[in-house]
C-alpha cells in the first residue's frame, strides 16, 4: 500500500504539468477572443464575446470583391488606436479610397500597397501585420494555403493587427483561405421597397466562426451602422451598388 501512494506521490507533478499544459492554449484562446469590435447586435449574438475577434485572421469571400473590401473596411474601421492604419494590399490600382469614406475609413488612415508577385503580396502582407502602427490589414488574395495562412495568424497574435483576407467567390482561381478565425461571405441584395433612398444592402453569411455559432442576415447600411431589413430580399448575381469601390 505504501508504494502505491509513494508512485502517485511521484506522479503528481506529471499531472500538474499536463493540466499546465491543457489549460494554457485555453486561456491564450479567451484573452484573444476578449479584444472585439461590434458587427451589429444581431450578428454579435452569434461571435464570441459578442463581437469579431481582433488579433487574428479572418476571410471574407464576395462576388467582384466590391462587397467584400466594404464589409472589411466597415469592420477595419472600428478598430481604433493612436496613429493606427489600415493598409490594403492588391495587385492592381483598381481600389478608389474615397469609396471607403462611407463605411468610416479616413484617407490618412490608410495605406494602398500594389505588389506584382503572389509571393510579394505575402511578404507585404505579413510585414503589415507585424507593424506595431498598423490596426488592419486588407488582403486581396487568390491562394493561401495552410503553412502561409499559420504565418498570417502567428503574425497577426503576436503584434495584435486584424486581418482581412478578401477572395473573389466568381473567379476559378480563388480557393478557400485555410485555417481562419471566421469565414464570411457578402453579396449585394436589392434595396427592400420601405427604403427611401438609394443605399447599400448585403445577404451576410457567417459560414465559419471558431468558437461561434454560424448564421445568415440581410442588412442595410444605414447611419453608419448595419441594420436588419424586415423583408427578405433574393440575392441577384453581379449586382454591384453603385457607389463603386473601384475607380
């Protein structure tokens, strides 16, 4: 009998050590959830925390990406620090920044990076998430696999920017972003005839969201907010507002 309590005696810090080691990861996931910004009450029912998680990766796939870079730069603009910037990184000049004014993104607060190469718009994208004046980042990309996508998110927890990876659900050359925090897709919906003028209505899926709960809304901008649409309005393909992104 008395061995029997001398080996767990000697086990014991065995098992404090495992325990140690099961609980860290848990609580380095709560402090990261614990830093959000709002979406809208209704989508924040769904999110951990009850708002989007700040500090990691999330993808945002739309149709012609012009939804898409208006659903990030809504959310990117709520993240808020002194000096902070929000930097887009393209392969094109086709963004037209004056577009994000409507959705609280101020010209001097961002940063328009072009690159040539994929492997330029990973390099640039992760020295972006690992500048300390840096509160978002905005990717367009078309792949990124699972090795790159673990470099974005160590890049993003360890000096605490957001990132946005946008993907274009038309084209054949986007794959799925790998090993994200959430996953959404936007599409343009028509304005529900109660509106009275001409603004900008998105279908909103929440596809994937560790840690939350998966969901669908139609919503309107409106006031600087989004707000739900009482009707249901049938998503049209292509339909692009016309206050354009792109110019």
């Amino acid at each position: 009998m008395g061995s029997v309590f001398r080996t767990e005696a000697a086990s014991a810090p065995e098992r404090a050590t495992r325990l140690r080691e099961t609980i860290e990861p848990l609580v380095a996931i709560q402090r990261r959830f614990s830093r959000t910004v709002p979406v809208s009450q209704e989508i924040d029912a769904g999110l951990p925390y009850r708002g989007l998680p700040l500090g990691c990766i999330h993808e945002v796939r739309s149709s012609g990406l012009a939804c898409g870079i208006a659903f990030a730069a809504m959310l990117a603009a709520r993240i808020s620090s002194p000096g902070g910037q929000i930097v887009y990184v393209a392969s094109d000049r086709t963004l037209y920044p004056l577009g994000l004014l409507a959705y609280g993104v101020q010209p001097e607060r961002l940063i328009h990076v072009v690159v040539r190469r994929p492997l330029d718009l990973a390099w640039a994208t992760l020295e972006a998430l690992r500048c300390p004046q840096v509160d978002a980042v905005l990717a367009v990309v078309k792949i990124a696999d699972l090795t790159l996508c673990r470099r974005f998110q160590l890049a993003a927890e360890s000096h605490g920017a957001t990132g946005f990876l946008l993907t274009d659900v038309v084209s054949r050359a986007t794959t799925p972003v790998a090993s994200v925090i959430t996953r959404w897709q936007v599409f343009p919906i028509p304005a529900p005839p109660e509106s009275t003028f001409e603004e900008p209505c998105w279908e909103i899926e929440l596809s994937y969201c560790r840690g939350g709960r998966p969901g669908r809304w139609n919503a309107a901008w409106r006031n600087g907010r989004l707000e739900p649409l009482a009707s249901k309005p049938v998503r049209r393909a292509g339909l692009l507002h016309p206050n354009t992104l792109a110019g």
